[in-house]
C-alpha cells in the first residue's frame, strides 16, 4: 500500500501506477528554504486551502516560481496541525472530482512549515512572530471563514475577547485579528517591512474586512498608549501593508467516505477521516471539484511570485469586486444557501440530488437568472450568466462531489448580509428597481425562518448546522408549530427582520418584510406545506429567462 511518508521521488513510477501525480521538486530542500527564507503564510489549514491554496503553491514550485513552500497558522484547531500536517510530513493528497466519475490524484507537499497558532501555544506563537519579522515574507492569504474576522455581537457591540485585546495590547490577543495586528505590529518593530495581508475568504470585500477589523484592534492600542503611533499611518500606507480584495470560487466539501473508500480500494493507505473534537472533518486527503476560480487584487507591496503562472487571475480592484459581487452576492453564493435551506427542510442529504428536484432548481434560477443577475455588473474577465449556466448544468450536479445542504448551512446568518443583502441594496438604490418585486429572496429568507424552527416538512427534528446566532434567534420561532393559526407572526419575526446586521436593512422599511411573513405562513401550513409552497410560487411567480 502506497503512503503519504513514502519517498514520492524514487517511487515516482509506484505512484504514476495509482494515476497519482507527484511533486517535481525535493520537499527536503523546500522545507529547509521555507525556514530561513519564507514568502508565503496561510491562515487557517482546513480543507479549501488543501485543495486550493496548497495546489497553486505546487504549480509555482514545479515551475521553479517559488523556492520556499506554504507556511500554515491553524488559528482554531490544534488537532489539524497534531493529526493531519505532522502526522502526514505536511503532505497531502488532493483528489480532483470529475462529474464523469474520474479522480485526478495529486500528492501535494507544498507546505514547507505547519503550526498552531493561538495565544495558548507559545512555541507557534512564538515562531509565527518570528517569521513576521523575516523580510523575505512577501504575503500572507487567509480562509478563516467569516466568523474568524468576527470582533462585534449582533448589536454591533465589541465581543468581550475583542474588549481584552484592545485593553490589554498587543502580547498575547485572544481574537484572529488581534493575533493578526500582534503579528504586524512585530513586522512594524522589525523596520516596517511591506506586505500584503490577502484575504480568501468567500465574502465580498474581504480585503476591507480584514482592514477594517485588524485597524479596529491596532487603534484601540494606540488610543490606549499601547503601541507606538506611527504603526497606524503604517497599517494605513498600502506601499507597506496592502490588503487586496479577492474573488475565490471552488466547492470543496468535507471529505469523503466513499473517496476514501476508493482510494483504499486501489492501494493508497492513507485514507482516515479524522473528526477532531472541535468538529473539523479533515483527512489526508482533499476531495474537490475540477472548476475554479481566484482574483486577487494585484496589490503586493513586498513583491510576489509569479501567481498568474498558477492559474490566478491579477486584476485591479474595480474588477475583483465586480467579480466577487457577481459571485458571492449573486451568481453562486446565494443560490448554494437557497439549496442549502430548502435542502435541509425537505430532507436531503446531498447537494447533487437537489438538482434533481424541479422545485429546487426553479428556485435557484429564479433567484439566479431572475433577481441576481439584473443587478450584476459584468466583470469582463468572467460572464455573469455563463457562470451561472455552468454552475446549474455542470458544477452542482456533479454527483462526484459529496456535498451537503447541511455544510453549506452553516453560519448562514453571518453569510445573508453577503449573500442576500448586497442584492437588496442593489434594488434599493437604483430607481430603475423595486424590491418590492421581488418573490424569490423573500422565499428564501422565510424559509431561513422556517429552518430556525429545527421542524421540516414531515414536522420531525432535523439537525441544525453550527452557527453563532442560533441560540440568539432560535427562541423567536420556539412557541410555532406547523398547522398553527392561532401565533402572531408579525410579533414572532419582527425581531429577526428588522435585524441589520443580518440582512443589511430592517426589511419593514425595504418594503418585503410582509412579504417574508406571508411566505412563512405557508411554510408552516402543515406537514408538506414547504414543498407545496416552493410548487406553487415557481408556478406562478416564475420568471422569465
């Protein structure tokens, strides 16, 4: 059985035998340049990165474009650093998912240095910090989801961590971005040395994100005295700290028994699923579909290796956000939580199978082709509506790809502001649009209030996915019960439509709030009444396009 550890250049012919393709570099020599010489740290080790990040750092080093592999910061899991990076000499193998059924195997070993990186391990502190000093560093990348940019309540209020770091300066931060502003502040100390700080995260305006809440934290030091005030006017000066927005697009679902079985099948040993007590599936392996797409803002102050080599788009920023807003906040995005939460409550377990659904489909390309894409501005380098045919006729029918509605739902209430309330300022600001139109986001977010119920469509408990909010929003819709006439409804959602920071705008004042509420009542009619909802307005309501 062929392994991860084994010596991938003199059993290069093994490994061609398994149709697994491997490094063209000596990971030794890699490894040894990545620790005197670094360039690149991720943030955050999970599966996209893997499968992402990690495959494009292979291409440069093939190519000879980069001489030093991936630094990787787990921010959240030590277990992923422990039991999938060390125990597997930061190997991987990426499986590529073909709709036709194929597997294009890679044994990827481009991460030259892993680590766990939080205030409670002080050697990955400490090293991390080092590396912040190193001039050779040109850029870090990050996918820490959007919860790892977290640092305000629903109400807007500073989190009690975020409170701490603020008072407490710049040693040992609790938050992702204090740790990130601690990390710079080492940099600034090191005779302000450039570098871009590149967000991947699948959120519009990432790169402003991440400025904004890393300044939040290094403004609070500065208004405290803690940090010398010249650290500001650095963070502020993109010729030394750069923060490019990006457009990332790749499904890359947890990975997979049945990969896991077929790899097994045909010789590879290297195939536990490992689900660590902070609930990260993650594996040896990375199981992922053959289509992507990354923009980055070409903004690197420090240089950069040759990314477009890689398969990566370069682009000023006007056309990473038109991108990235066709994408995340119309073209693909929204559609993945419709699928996702309509998933949920009729009971599917697979994304694929929900294409199948003609009720499920209908609702995707009325929201996609009928309500997105009006208010998508073409970004030349990608067009809107082929993106979207490809996405509906090829990537999410892909049988291959074993995702889920139930991992696409989580933290679904960090991902609508994104995903739905950027279309709605859209129809709110042009007067050439009236959100009051609209019939299919307002299905989707009532049925958003549906699944916080934790009841589908045969009235039997279904397991909620993780998300920060749910204990919050929850007890609003506790008292419903399918069938049920007798609850005010107004009184029972009002809490959660009027909430801006989830949807961008208090929806009474948007004009579809009622709209909301009217779909909701339907949803909880009775048993099928979700399905019979969905038919009904598809019927009537269809766009067309």
């Amino acid at each position: 059985m062929l392994k991860l550890s084994d010596n991938y250049l003199e059993k290069s012919a093994d490994f061609a035998a398994q149709g697994i393709t491997v490094p063209q570099y000596d990971q030794a020599k890699i490894t040894a340049e990545t620790k005197e010489n670094p360039v690149w740290v991720h943030f955050g080790g999970g599966n996209l990165f893997r499968c992402f990040h990690a495959k494009i750092a292979q291409d440069l080093l093939n190519q000879n474009e980069l001489s030093s592999g991936v630094v990787v910061a787990e921010t959240y899991d030590d277990e992923v650093i422990d039991k999938i990076y060390h125990g597997y000499q930061n190997r991987m193998l990426s499986v590529v998912m073909n709709s036709d059924g194929s597997l294009e195997k890679e044994l990827l070993a481009s991460v030259g240095e892993s680590l766990y990186f939080n205030h409670t391990n002080p050697s990955g502190w400490n090293r991390l910090t080092k590396i912040f000093t190193k001039p050779s560093l040109q850029f870090a990348t990050f996918s820490i989801t959007e919860k790892g940019y977290a640092l305000t309540d629903v109400n807007g209020n500073l989190i009690d961590a975020a409170q701490a770091d603020i008072e407490n300066g710049p040693d040992k931060p609790q938050t992702n971005m204090g740790a990130i502003a601690h990390l710079l502040y080492a940099r600034y100390q090191a005779g302000k040395l450039p570098i871009a700080m590149v967000s991947t995260d699948n959120f519009s305006q990432n790169g402003l994100k991440l400025e904004t809440e890393v300044l939040r934290i290094a403004e609070g030091w500065t208004n405290n005295g803690l940090v010398d005030k010249g650290f500001i006017d650095y963070l502020k000066d993109p010729k030394q700290v750069s923060f490019p927005w990006t457009m990332i697009d790749r499904i890359t679902p947890n990975p997979a028994q049945s990969v896991a079985d077929e790899l097994k099948a045909s010789g590879f040993a290297d195939t536990e699923i490992v689900h660590t007590t902070k609930h990260t599936n993650i594996a040896p392996f990375g199981n992922t579909e053959k289509i992507h797409y990354l923009v980055i803002e070409d903004s690197f102050p420090n240089g950069r290796p040759a990314l477009e080599k890689a398969g990566v788009m370069l682009a000023s920023r006007d056309t990473v956000n038109d991108a990235d807003q066709m994408k995340v906040t119309a073209c693909l995005n929204p559609l993945h939580t419709a699928l996702a939460i309509y998933g949920n409550l009729l009971g599917y377990t697979s994304i694929a199978a929900e294409l199948a659904d003609e009720d499920l489909l209908g609702l995707i390309k009325n929201l996609g082709y009928g309500e997105d894409l009006p208010v998508v501005k073409d970004p030349k380098i990608i067009n809107p509506k082929k993106f979207i045919d490809e996405l509906i006729n090829l990537r999410l029918p892909n049988k291959n790809i074993p995702d889920t509605p139930q991992r696409i739902a989580s933290d679904t209430s960090q991902k609508i502001p994104v995903r739905y309330g950027v279309t709605l300022q859209h129809y709110i600001d042009d007067p050439k649009l009236d959100p009051t139109k609209l019939e299919f986001i307002p299905l989707v977010l009532a049925g958003w209030c549906r699944y916080l119920m934790g009841i589908d469509d045969n009235d039997e408990e279904f397991t909620q996915s993780r998300d920060p909010l749910l204990a919050d929003l929850k007890p609003y819709v506790a008292d419903i019960k399918l069938g049920d006439t007798n609850t005010d409804i107004h009184k029972a959602l009002k809490p959660i439509l009027t909430n801006d920071s989830i949807f961008g705008n208090d929806l009474y004042q948007v004009g579809i709030a009622d709209k909301v509420e009217n779909y909701f009542k339907q949803l909880i009619a009775g048993k099928g009444a979700v399905r019979s909802t969905l038919h009904e307005t598809i019927k009537v309501k269809s766009y067309q396009f």
